[in-house]
C-alpha cells in the first residue's frame, strides 16, 4: 500500500511540472526537444552544486584546523 501511495505522489509530482511547463500542450516530437534541453542543463547544474558545496566544506575544514591549531606537520622537519 506505500508503495502505491508513493507512486500515485511521483505521478502526481511528474503532473505538476507537466502544467507548470505547458509541456502537456506540447506536440511529442516538441516534448522531445524541450527534454532533450532541460534534463542536460538540471544536470550540469546538480553537478557544479555537488563540486561547488564539497570544494567549500573542504575549504571551511581546512581554515577551522588551522585556526584551532590542528595543523598538518611538515614532512621537512
């Protein structure tokens, strides 16, 4: 039965961006092209969000340890 349930909210969901985008007006062939768009640039800008929040917390990783003096000893000593 949740299963069902969560099934019937993807629908649901899938439904929602159809009238948001007018995408339900759309020809088939014209639904293509405009999937052919979006789905690559949601994709590049999942990605760059994933590279962009890592390279921060690192960044943010590193300052606290530096500043709490937790600092990497040097291999030259």
């Amino acid at each position: 039965m949740d299963i069902k349930r969560a099934m019937t909210y993807l629908y649901w969901l899938y439904y929602q961006y159809k009238l948001i985008t007018c995408s339900e007006l759309l020809v088939p062939c014209e639904k293509l092209i405009l999937y052919t768009v979006v789905i690559p640039i949601l994709a590049m800008i999942v990605y760059m969000v994933y590279i962009f929040i890592t390279m921060q917390i690192n960044l943010v990783f590193q300052i606290f340890l530096h500043v709490f003096g937790n600092q990497p000893v040097s291999i030259m000593t």
